[in-house]
C-alpha cells in the first residue's frame, strides 16, 4: 500500500534515544506521515539523493563535475532563500500510515511528467508513501536530511559536498 503525498512541511530530527532520525511530513492534504530513517537507510539513500540533485536540467547541461556543483549550489542557494525554517511544525490529526512512525527499508525516486520528484519511502511490507518533491524541496530536503545526520555523529560524508561549505547552518530541523 503506497500512498501519494505533496509535502507542504517537513520536520527532520535526530533522536538520540532511538539512534534513528524521525522525518515528519504535512501534506497540502492536511495529512502527516511520520517515518524513521536509520543509519544503515541513510548511508543507502545518500547516492539516490544526490543522482536526484544531478538531475536538474541546469545540471545535466554541463559536463565537467565543477560547473555541475557550482549549479547545484546556486540551485541550494534559491530554494534556501525560499524556505521558512521558523514556522512550527502543525500537527495533523490525519495519519494515514498511522501513528507510529514507519520504519523506512526502501526508497527510490521516479521523474514525474511535470519536472517534480516522486521519492517513494516504504517498510519491508512495502507500505509507505510517495512523496512528490519540487526541485526546491528536494534541496531543502537533503539540507534538513544532511543537519540531522551531522547531529547524529554518525560520521556520514555531507550529503551536499561543496555547497554546504559556504552556507550557514540551518538554525531548525522543520521546512514549510
């Protein structure tokens, strides 16, 4: 059972006591799908993140790996500029995959005909959801996915080499 989902507001946070971090996700529906992402998980999806951000059109253009990060970072630089990090997290009271956060096994993105992302997220029973991401949310995603795993010390390269550098960290853990 997979469910198809358009964040409005994401909320990424390290756990120290579950040694996990808990993703929370609003939806323009008024939904909230809670999942769990691991180290082992993380340490998966870091490649599909990053192919994803490779993806852009503006990216592709070029073939030299430092026109293509120099893209990348000015692609982060907008979508940051647009985010709101200081809003607080709405809880919703409609959970489709429940309460308990999902215990994540698996992920995969698929280009949609509208130029967005759909980042699927689902358990070994493969319930979860599909996650449609603009391009801005998926910066702003892999920015708030990169400050957790940082928080975590799990010793995980940054998920945004060479963008991060000259940015600010993100005071919140939560996008709107």
């Amino acid at each position: 059972m997979t469910m198809m989902a358009t964040p409005a507001q994401i909320q990424i946070r390290y756990i120290q006591e579950e040694d996990r971090i808990l993703m929370r996700l609003n939806t323009v529906a008024e939904e909230e799908y809670r999942f769990w992402l691991t180290h082992r998980f993380l340490i998966r999806l870091w490649p599909v993140l990053q192919d994803a951000l490779m993806s852009s059109p503006a990216v592709k253009q070029h073939s030299d790996i430092h026109s293509r990060q120099a893209i990348i970072a000015f692609e982060h630089e907008q979508a940051q500029s647009k985010a709101q990090f200081n809003s607080p997290f709405r809880e919703a009271s409609n959970l489709p995959l429940g309460k308990d956060p999902l215990l994540v096994a698996k992920a995969g993105f698929r280009h949609q005909t509208n130029g967005a992302l759909a980042l699927s997220l689902k358990n070994v029973a493969e319930k979860g959801a599909d996650l449609t991401l603009t391009h801005d949310l998926l910066h702003l995603l892999c920015q708030l996915l990169d400050d957790a795993a940082q928080q975590s010390e799990w010793k995980m390269s940054s998920l945004l080499p060479n963008i991060t550098e000259t940015h600010s960290p993100v005071a919140a853990h939560q996008l709107n």
